[in-house]
C-alpha cells in the first residue's frame, strides 16, 4: 500500500494540480477550460487507461483549491517493477484536466530477505562496482561482527578514507559505509604519551582537563590514578580520560560512567551470607578491613554472567560455600588508598588477577600472618598450622598488580622475607592453600 498527499488541488482552467507524494512537494498543471468552477471528481489508475470517469474514484469535497488530500492506494496486485501512476480531476463544468503522471517502483515486498553475497572495499577513488577489493564472506542475511584484514601498504603515509560496500543475491549493491583512517610514515618511532587528562561531564577543552601525574612513555596500561570528586553532589557521572603525544598529536577520549557517593559509612567487615550475584546487573562490595564470602553453612555464589568486585582495606576470606560458576566475573581489590566502591575503581590496584576463577573455597581461620607490618624491609610470613601440609603457594604483588614473587611453601611453617631492594609503598600477599585463598597488604617503609 502506498499513501499519497494532495497539497494544493485547484480547479480546472488558469488553476494549478499541486500535490505530495512521499513528502516531496509536485506540480501538476491541468489544462482544462471554464473559470472559477469546483473541482468535482479525482481519480487514478495505474499503467492502463480505463476511460475518463472509469477510474479509481477518490473521494473529495467539491472546492476550487483542494489541500492536504489524503488517499491509498492499493499496489498489492502489482507485479513487482517499475510502473506509471496517473492522476486526474474534473470540475462542474465536466471538463477534465490532463493526466499527472508518477512513476514509482514496487521491492520484493514478500520475498525473503536476500543474503549478502558479496563484500568489498577501496581507499580514497571508488574503481567501480564489482571491481574494489574483495572480502571473502559466507553469504547470510546479517554479516555483523565481519572481521577482515586490509592492506595499507601502497597506501602513502596520512589521512585516507576506507569505503565498505556490500551486494545482495538480488544484485543490489548496499549503501558505502565509510571509515577515515591515518597512517603514519614508515620508519616512524612511535612517540611517548607525555600528558594524560580527565574531566567530568562538560569538556573543558583540549589541555585544560585535570592532569593526571605519570612517566611518559609509549605504553600506559593499567595506569592507576584518583579521581577528584569533592565539590560533586553524589550521583552518577561520565568520567572523560584522554592523552596526548610528543608531537602534540590527541588520542581518542574514553568515557567511562561512575557513582559518587561521598556520605556512605563503610563496615570494618563486610560478611556476605547467602548472597548470589545473577546474570545482570554487577555487583560491587567493600569494607574497611576484611570481607567475607560464606562460610558456616552460607554460600556466596557468581552464577554464569554475574559480575562481582570485592575491595577490602586488608583482607578478602573465601570460606566453604564460596563458588564461581563457569561464565562468572569476581574481582578482588586491596585498596591502597581509601576508595571503594561508591568511588573510581581505575585507582585501586588489581590483585590476583589471574587466581580468582579458582577459588571456591577457605577455612573459618587466616591462612597466614605477616609481622612487622608496616615492615622497613625485611617481615616474617607465618603460615597457619592446619594448611602447612596442603599445596601451598606464595604470591606477593606491586602496587600495579604485577607479580614480584611466586614461590611454593608447602610444607614451611614460616620464613623471612626481605623488601629492602623494592620502593616504599603497598603491596599485596597472596597465599592459595588446596583450594582456599587470602589476600592481605603489607606497607613497606623507608
């Protein structure tokens, strides 16, 4: 079906046949004689002339300007192709006027979505359709996701565009999509970032966001930084981070959203009984000094999708009944610098990564203990009585989450660590026991 508009239909003679079709405003001037007579009768037809008065009738209110006419007609028995609307109208006088002509085009309207059968792409000057290069593709109605690599090599050093176009097994060629890109000049050594900046809500600007304090180098993952929120009522924010380079080139500006909440009163223990963390939603939990995850007959379970952070200010217990689930997410923070979950987590540093898919359980008592804590370099670890004949391991992190240490302790009750060759700061220890874990922070002072 197809809705056509009359604008502006006038009456025969000096008058003018106005009208819409597909909001595109048309002309249509009717050679009829007489003067200022109603125009009485309009009718169409579609390719073949039936006779005047024999037409498909649209109804109307005889007037000399009829506006803003509204009529549908039926297509559904039309073949599919092109074909020639006719419109006309007649005045009190019977006169006719000369016939408006549309030409319009009927799709497969009930035909099955056609699959894309052909890709391709070019930089810069389009060498016609069917002669671009060509991405091999499995013909389907959907190639979302289509991943392919292009060669830029003949392609001279800065700005290009990258044109994308795709055919059907009808024949039709899609719409281009277009892609710039720039490539930097062979042989070019990669500069350092030498100014990273965020800002909160509205861009201040390029260079006028608050500078974040780092060493510049080409490479920085996993920079951890605070983020000022004071002045800010509590509530939800999009947080901006950008960075530029030693030629003075800006990178991309990522956006991340973040919760302010700066009136929260935080546990010194946070025990989490009978808690599931479903598919949805993540989930974030802290406390001041340790949080627990069951334990005594309770579970805490991260089912397939679920996503849980845990930041603690010294230690995270997993007890029996603690379980992760194939597909579930559980992040373990020690924070060293007081921010938690109503905060930026980008400043807290990650620890044991690599562990936390593992863990589905602890005993009610501390694996170990380390003294003196804070240490000025050398600390003794102690390993509790009822896990020193388990497979015992021993990780010790930096503040960045790297691992600094990895050893094997089954078996050794205690032994002396030295820290004398590493900065003043915080670190994380690790001990994994069979399949019970703890994680607690040791400061290392000047």
């Amino acid at each position: 079906m197809e809705t056509f508009t009359q604008d502006c239909l006038k009456k025969p003679g000096p008058g003018i046949f106005k009208r819409v079709l597909f909001a595109t405003v048309m002309c249509l001037f009717l050679s009829l004689t007489g003067l200022s007579q109603n125009i009485t009768k309009v009718e169409y037809f579609i390719d073949t002339d039936p006779g005047q008065g024999l037409a498909v009738n649209v109804p109307v209110t005889p007037a000399p300007d009829i506006s803003d006419l509204n009529f549908t007609i039926n297509i559904g028995s039309l073949s599919v192709g092109f074909h020639n609307l006719f419109i006309r109208s007649k005045d009190a006088n019977s006169i006719w006027s000369m016939n408006y002509i549309r030409s319009f085009y009927k799709e497969f309207m009930n035909d099955p979505l056609p699959n894309i059968t052909k890709m391709e792409f070019f930089f810069d000057t389009d060498p016609g359709f069917g002669h671009a290069t060509n991405i091999p593709v499995t013909p389907g109605t959907n190639l979302i996701n289509l991943s392919f690599i292009i060669d830029i090599s003949q392609a001279g050093a800065g700005f290009h565009n990258l044109f994308i176009r795709g055919k059907d097994g009808y024949g039709k060629w899609g719409m281009i999509a277009i892609r710039p890109f720039y490539k930097e000049p062979s042989g070019a050594v990669l500069p350092n970032i030498t100014r990273v900046e965020y800002f909160i809500g509205t861009d201040p600007g390029m260079g006028k966001g608050t500078s974040v304090s780092f060493t510049p180098g080409t490479n920085l993952t996993n920079l951890a930084f605070p983020v000022e929120s004071s002045g800010l009522p509590d509530g939800t924010y999009n947080l901006f981070v950008r960075s530029k380079d030693a030629i003075g080139k800006w990178g991309l500006t990522n956006a991340d959203t973040i919760n302010i909440n700066n009136h929260v009163t935080l546990p010194d223990t946070a025990k989490l009984l009978n808690v599931t963390v479903p598919n949805g939603i993540p989930e974030c939990y802290d406390a001041t000094h340790t949080i627990i995850l069951g334990g005594n007959g309770t579970t805490f379970v991260i089912q397939y999708g679920g996503d849980a952070t845990l930041i603690a200010g010294y230690n995270i217990l997993f007890r029996p009944g603690a379980r992760i689930y194939p597909g579930g997410y559980l992040h373990g923070y020690i924070t060293t610098n007081s921010q938690y979950c109503n905060m930026v987590q980008n400043s807290m540093v990650t620890a044991l990564n690599d562990q936390t898919d593992k863990v589905t359980g602890i005993q009610t008592d501390d694996l170990f203990s380390v003294y003196p804590n804070p240490t000025p370099g050398k600390f003794r670890l102690e390993l509790n009585a009822k896990v020193i004949t388990s497979k015992t391991f021993l990780r010790i992190y930096d503040m960045m989450g790297a691992t600094i240490l990895k050893e094997e302790l089954t078996g050794i009750p205690e032994k002396e660590y030295s820290m004398e060759n590493r900065p003043a700061g915080v670190y994380m220890i690790s001990i994994m026991s069979g399949d019970k874990i703890q994680i607690a922070k040791i400061i290392r002072v000047q």
